[in-house]
C-alpha cells in the first residue's frame, strides 16, 4: 500500500503540478464579485486565456481559451447563486487553478464546469465548506486546503506548494433542505488535514481520493508540526459511484451510519480505521473489494456487505470484522514490528458470512466468537465460510466461542493453544488442528478470555481436570499435531476418521463411530465409553490405547507393542478373554433358516426342529441360530479391529460358544477360545 501513495501522485497530481502551457495571464482580485456582502473575485485586467465574465444576480460564468489562475479575494457561493468555468472557442483539456486569499469558501449554491476543462483545481488554505452545494465538472477536480504558489515561468503556468503547515478541512454534507451532490465526470481528489462527508451523494468517474498525509508529501516535505497535527477522514451515510482511495495519516479513517460505496474502498492509514463504527442498525455496503491497511491500533470493519474480496491488514494493533458478508475471499493479518511489545489480535465477532476462503495470520492470538465489553462476557455469533478456513496464530492462542462451519477447517497455533468454550461447534469435512500446546475445550469462560487470550498462557499437561472438549461435528482430521506432554480433547456429533496423529495425550470421543487410521503416533490415545464403535488401524499403532468397555464400563489399556484384546461369551462361565487377530476372526450376517435345536441339558436326546416364524423366540436366539457363516467372504480385514465389544449376546449353551452381539446389530463369530491347562 505504501506503493500506493506514490501510484496517485503520478497519476491524480503531478500532471496537475507540472510547468504547463498557458494563453493567459493572472486574473487579479478587485472590489466587486460574487456573493452578497463577500468581496469575492474581481475580474478586470483579463487577458489571454481569460476572455471576460458575466456577472449577474451574484452569478458568474468564466470563459476560458487557455491554462488560467484566478486569484480570488475571498470565494463563497451563495444558495441559488451559480459559478460556471467554461472553456471556449474550442479549447480543450484546459487547468484552471483558484486560489483564495482569505477567509474560509462556503458554497451553498451551484459550480460547474464544461467539457474543455480538465482539471479544476480550488485552493484555500482557510478550508471549505460544501453545505447542500451541487458540484459538477466534465473533468477532474481537486480540492485542497494546502497553500498554493501559481505564476507564469517562460510563458508556462509554474504551480508549486508553499512550505507552510496547512492546518483547516474540507468538510461536505447536506443542508437542512438540500442534499449536497457532486457528479465528477474525471478523479476527484480531496486534499486536507482532515475531510468530513456527511450524507450526500458523489459521483466519481475515476474515483474519488480523500488525501490528509500532509497533502500526500506532493507539495511540502512533512514537519513535525504536521505530523503531530494529523485529523481524521470522517465518512457518514454517504453514498459515492466509483472507486474510493483514502490515504491517512496518525488520525483515524472512520465511515459511520452506513453508506453505498458502488466501486472499490481501498484505504492506507498511518492510523486507526473503523468503517462503520458505530452504527443505529444501517450497513455499509461496499460493492466491488474493500482493501485496508493500517498502522494504528485498530483496523476495523462492522455491519458490512462487502461484493467482492476483503483485505485487512494492521501493522500496529488488532483487526476486527463484526457481523459481516464477503461474496468473495477474506484476508485478516496482523504484523508486529521488531521488539514491539504491543499484541495483535484478530477478532471474528458475531454472525459473519465468507463465500470463499477465510485466511488469517495474526502475530499474536485469534478469537473466532465476541465478547462484551460492558456485560464482561461473550457474546454468540456463527461463522459461516464457504469454503477453507486457515488460521495461524504465529506467537498465541486461537479461541473459538461461536459454531463455526466451512469445507475445511485448519487451526494452526505455533506458540500456544487452540481452545473452545466447550459449547461451540466447528462444522466441517476436513480439518486440521496443530499446536504447541493444548487442543480443546475449557469450561471456565472467563479463565478462556483472561488466561488464556490476555495473559498468553501456555496450558500444557495440567488442563484435565477442568477442562472441556472441542467439539466438532463430525468428518476427518488429517492432522492432529502438537507437543507430546500437551492433552488434546476432541468430541464429535458424528463419525470421526483420525489420522496424520503427531500428539502426547488424546481424547477422542462420538456419538457414532471413531476410525484411527494407520499413521498415528500419540502418547496415549483415549477413547470415550459414549462412541458406538471403534476402528483401529494396526500396522503402525505406536500409542497406547485406552478404551471402555460397554460389558462394565471398565477402561482397557493395550500398551503398544500388545495386540488389541477384547472380551468374548463362551456360553459358560460367561467371559473368557481372547485375542482378536485376521486368522481366528469372522463378521458373519444372518442368512438361511435356524439350525434344529439341541437340548443342552441332554445332548443325546431329541432335536426339536425350531419354528422360524415362532414370534416368542428371544431375539438374541434368533440372531445366533440364523447364521451362515463364510470363512472367505465374511473375514475381517486384517489390517483393522473392532473395539469396544458392546455386549454379549445372552447365550446360555455350549453351542454359542464365541459368538458376540455388537451395538450396531452385528454379528462377529470368534474360534473358541482354549484357556491353557
């Protein structure tokens, strides 16, 4: 952005500075003009380009052959009065350059200028004042309150800044019953040490540049007086067709109570930005992208529908954006310089739409949510992206207090944590969570916002016994990285697929189903007794595994180099433990009629042959007789185990022996299993 600056120099003023070619000569002030009671401009002596005045009702039209300076006295227009600079006799892409002696330019009436002119440039160091006024020109028009020196050099017009601090605005805004309205058919440049527009209507060909960098640095090199004294860009309910640039200087850049912006904002601030700070409930609407770069102590956005990309960028504080719509891509940074010990944050507050991708890089931390500075609390809010949300937090925490949805989802903490409330949930097909330390959710909310988000707290190992889940809704997570003494807690609504494990103590827990994939590497892997069923992938388990067991609500530990066990019914003595491994197991499903009955009590008795449409026969009976069992088509994988065993089925006989009933309805038949004598 800083480039920027010198982009509009070339192409908005240095034309307009440049020695230029002249037919006439200065047009001096006198003692009669325009305006009542006003002196204003006397035109007498004229010659050249110059070629007279129609002085009538307080109305004025200037004629033009040629580059012109008019020297006014003073210069006010007066409601109902018209000043007209036209260009005659064929004379085209004239510069007329006005300056004003003294006292502050109001116009309250109407301005014009005609086709041949193009550029129209008014100076008045006492500041402008544009109340209901009517504005218009074919080509450009620059307004400045920077001290302009204009003569004749060689037979060019030489127009050079004068080396004094200017110190008055411009300000443009509606009258009680007149709205201002300013139609440029070229750019329109404001140049001030501050600019106020309140309300009206612009309309900027080739956009519309608001300047208070000491006039940009075109005129005069800038003096400590200047940067000390630099004010605000102030923009309320305005509406503007065509590009917007504002460029800053320390004061703040602020939009208020709305506005229509049909074109590009794009804004560089040596200062603080609020578009839209505050606001009755009206929304800023920008149509095409808004690009703002700041290097104050805020950079923000509220109450906003922007058309297309957002860019956001703060080199000296934090970014927010708040209850927002993006079509397109947003893009939220936070920069620190060298040994600044000031912390950069980026806030996500309340319900904000992204259509694209969601990308934010803070130097410090992330808070996706809101908090409530008076209420002390936070505040609830959705984030929807609709494709990939990417989040590093390069030295801090990432917190996310509202749901949050996108395609992909990656969370990437270098430093420090990634942390929930334990209420929100983040809704995605993929994700990926890395951080230095802890992942997961913490009850304690307001330890979340002072702790962790203020004080930059490393959470480590010493989480659990007050800590939450970060819940998700379900999908996969092709990572999961952190610190190998650091807790990660994940819940999941639906089915979870976990893999690219690189972690010290996991948690895992679902309504449904878990599937640990093949590359994980974990201190130890938990996995909580509410998960319907578990899949684990062998070949390359290096973590300790612990899981409930639904028989007793018993937490199994298999250490790692230990094949994965499980309980089995053998009909008898009710359970006997077994080892589950490809060569001795088999899912069967039920096919075929029910095999005849045998009485266990007396073997060698009679078989009963059973009744399959008998609607008293125990369920578990009939899923046990009902079975047809294919070695070949029905084994189990053998690079994976189903865990937790649900239950047994109620087997009351050696016949069923090693036969298991799972919570999901089916069935796994295991080899008997041999205790050793």
């Amino acid at each position: 952005m800083r480039k920027f600056a010198k982009k509009l120099s070339a192409i908005g003023l240095c034309t307009v500075f440049a020695m230029m070619q002249v037919s006439a000569t200065t047009i001096m002030s006198g003692d009669t003009g325009l305006g009542v009671g006003n002196g204003g401009a006397v035109i007498n002596n004229a010659s050249g380009g110059y070629l007279g005045t129609d002085l009538t009702a307080g109305s004025a039209t200037l004629n033009f052959n040629g580059d012109s300076h008019v020297n006014w006295d003073t210069l006010n227009v007066n409601r109902g009065e018209n000043l007209n600079f036209n260009a005659v006799d064929g004379a085209n892409n004239l510069t007329v350059v006005n300056t004003v002696n003294t006292g502050m330019t109001n116009v309250y009436g109407n301005v014009s200028s005609n086709q041949g002119i193009g550029k129209l440039i008014i100076s008045n160091p006492n500041g402008m004042l544009f109340d209901g006024a009517k504005f218009t020109t074919a080509g450009d028009l620059q307004l400045t309150t920077q001290a302009l020196a204009v003569n004749y050099l060689n037979g060019n017009l030489n127009v050079t800044g004068l080396n004094q601090e200017a110190t008055n605005g411009i300000v443009i805004k509606d009258g009680s019953n007149f709205r201002s309205n300013f139609n440029i058919g070229g750019e329109f440049n404001i140049i001030a040490p501050f600019i106020e527009v309140v309300g009206g209507y612009i309309g900027a060909t080739k956009g519309l540049n608001l300047i208070t960098r000491d006039g940009q640095n075109y005129l005069i090199a800038p003096t400590a007086s200047n940067d000390a004294s630099s004010k605000p860009v102030r923009l309320e309910s305005v509406e503007v067709d065509g590009n917007v640039y504002i460029v800053s200087d320390k004061g703040a850049v602020t939009t208020v109570a709305g506005g229509q912006i049909n074109g590009d904002l794009t804004i560089d601030s040596r200062g603080n930005v609020g578009l839209n700070f505050t606001n009755n409930g009206e929304t800023l609407n920008v149509t095409g992208n808004l690009n703002s770069v700041a290097d104050g102590r805020a950079n923000i956005v509220r109450k906003a529908n922007i058309g297309g990309n957002l860019s956001m960028n703060n080199t000296g504080g934090y970014v927010e954006i708040v209850n927002t719509n993006v079509n397109g891509d947003a893009s939220l940074t936070t920069t620190a310089d060298a040994n600044d010990p000031l912390k950069h944050f980026v806030h996500v507050i309340g319900d904000t739409n992204i259509g694209g991708n969601l990308n934010i890089d803070s130097a410090h931390n992330i808070h996706i949510g809101g908090y409530d500075d008076g209420l002390k609390a936070l505040i609830p809010g959705e984030l929807n992206v609709g494709n990939e949300l990417n989040a590093v937090a390069q030295d801090g925490s990432i917190a996310v207090t509202i749901d949050t949805n996108a395609d992909k989802v990656n969370l990437n903490s270098k430093t420090l944590n990634i942390v929930t409330d334990g209420k929100a949930t983040i809704s995605a097909n993929d994700y990926e969570f890395s951080a230095k330390q802890y992942i997961g959710g913490l009850k304690n909310t307001n330890y979340l916002i002072k702790t962790v988000m203020e004080k930059y707290t490393p959470i480590g190992r010493y989480i659990e016994a007050s800590s939450g889940f970060l819940n998700v809704e379900g999908g996969n997570i092709n990572k999961l990285e952190q610190d190998n003494t650091s807790y990660a807690l994940i819940k999941s609504n639906g089915n979870l697929n976990v893999d690219n494990v690189n972690a010290g103590n996991v948690y895992l827990t679902s309504n449904n189903d878990i599937v640990i994939k093949d590359n994980a590497k974990a201190e130890v892997i938990k996995v909580g007794g509410e998960t319907r069923n578990l899949t684990v992938k062998l070949p390359n388990r290096d973590y300790k595994l612990k899981y409930t067991n639904i028989k007793d609500s018993q937490v199994i530990t298999v250490d790692k180099d230990t094949e994965i066990t499980y309980d089995m019914a053998n009909g008898s003595n009710g359970w006997n433990k077994g080892v589950q491994t490809a060569q001795n197991t088999y899912l069967v499903v039920p096919a075929g009629p029910n095999p005849p009955i045998i009485n266990p009590d007396d073997p060698s008795g009679p078989i009963v042959e059973p009744n399959n449409d008998d609607p008293t026969k125990d369920d578990a009976e009939k899923i046990l007789r009902n079975l047809n069992r294919d070695e070949v088509a029905s084994a189990i994988d053998a690079q994976q185990v189903m865990t937790p065993v649900a239950f047994a089925a109620d087997l009351d006989d050696e016949i069923d022996t090693g036969v298991r009933k799972n919570v999901d309805g089916s069935v796994t038949v295991v080899r008997p299993f041999t205790p050793s004598k």
